[in-house]
C-alpha cells in the first residue's frame, strides 16, 4: 500500500485547479455552490484512483 495524499496536499491540489476552472469559465468565481460540489468531485476521484483512504474521503470536512 503507497503513500496517501494529506488534506493539505489535495487542498494545493485542487487550488491549482481550482485555479484553472475560472481562467477557463469566469462565471465559476464566486460560485460557492459549484466550488463545493467541484471539491467532493475531486475528492471521491482521487479515493477512487486510491491516492486518499475512504477514511480520508468520508471524514475531510469540506472547506468551501
């Protein structure tokens, strides 16, 4: 079993494309809704590919 991210890593992470998602649709800025459900995406996908634990996936509160 390899390394698991920690939050503070997927929170970079998903910063970077976080980043990337309002360069490419500014409408996105400000969308709390859209950033919260953006961050549960790319949670459950990196739980999916076993980059984080279940653990980690069900218990990471979400930021946004």
């Amino acid at each position: 079993m390899g390394r698991k991210l920690t939050k503070k890593e997927v929170l970079a992470m998903f910063a970077e494309m976080w980043r990337e998602i309002v360069a490419s649709n500014p409408d996105a800025r400000g969308d709390q809704i859209m950033k919260r459900e953006e961050f549960n995406n790319f949670v459950d996908m990196l739980n999916k590919d076993r980059q984080v634990t279940d653990t980690q996936a069900h218990n990471w509160t979400n930021p946004y």
